[in-house]
C-alpha cells in the first residue's frame, strides 16, 4: 500500500491511497486471455468444422446456413457469417445457459461481435464457400 502525504496542514499527516483498480486491470487481463483462449478454440472448431469429413453438429449446422444463404450478395454474406458466428458461440454454452435468456443474449451479442471482426468474417465466409 502506498503512503501520501495531505496537501492539507492541519490533518493527520498522512492517508492510505487505493491501488487505483490496479486489481480491475488485473482481472481484465485475465478475461482478455480467457476470450482470447476461447477465440482461438472457436476457430480451431470452425476449421475442423470445415475440413471434416464426418457429419458433426457444427458442420451439419454451416452446411445448412451456406445452402440457405447467399453468400455472393455482401448482404446475404454478412447475415450468414453472423448467424454462423451466433451458432458458435450458442455451441460453446452449456445447455442450461444455451436455453436461458441470458444464454441467447450472450450469444447474440458476441455471435454479432464475432461476425464484424474481419480476420474471424474471413475465416467463417470462407468455410461457408467451401461447404456450400
């Protein structure tokens, strides 16, 4: 803990100064690390999602988005590559929260955070292409 002094002479002398959410930043950078593990999980199952030549839940899924979508109008591609991302991250839930309301929200919300990123569009569209 760091000691400062009052700017003020007729107080104690001294009082103690909080870390400054020293210990915020801390947590941040571990829920910074655990998305990005996450994120580097998620596109290791889209690229197996991709390359399987099984019928698994995940492919079975962008198989069903890329027939059902246009991915030749940026429109059409955008929709698709966003539902694809929402599926993911749905997939990722444990089945209580997958079905609760804050499951679909959570998975809305980083399914549309997913899709934008352009590095995780790319990789998703292309996956898309290749299935349809």
């Amino acid at each position: 803990m760091s000691v400062k002094k009052t700017s003020s002479p007729l107080s104690s002398g001294s009082e103690a100064v909080d870390s400054l959410g020293g210990k915020d930043e801390l947590k941040r950078g571990k829920v910074e690390k655990s998305f990005e593990a996450a994120l580097a999980e998620l596109s290791g199952q889209l690229e197996q999602a991709g390359s399987e030549k099984t019928d698994s839940p995940t492919r079975a899924k962008f198989q069903q988005i890329a027939s059902e979508g246009n991915l030749d109008s940026q429109e059409g591609a955008m929709t698709a590559v966003n539902e694809s991302a929402k599926f993911l991250v749905g997939s990722r839930l444990s089945k209580d929260l997958r079905n609760s309301d804050e499951g679909k929200k959570v998975a809305e919300d980083l399914g549309n955070y997913l899709s934008k990123d352009p590095m995780m569009h790319k990789k998703i569209l292309g996956i898309l292409q290749r299935l349809k």
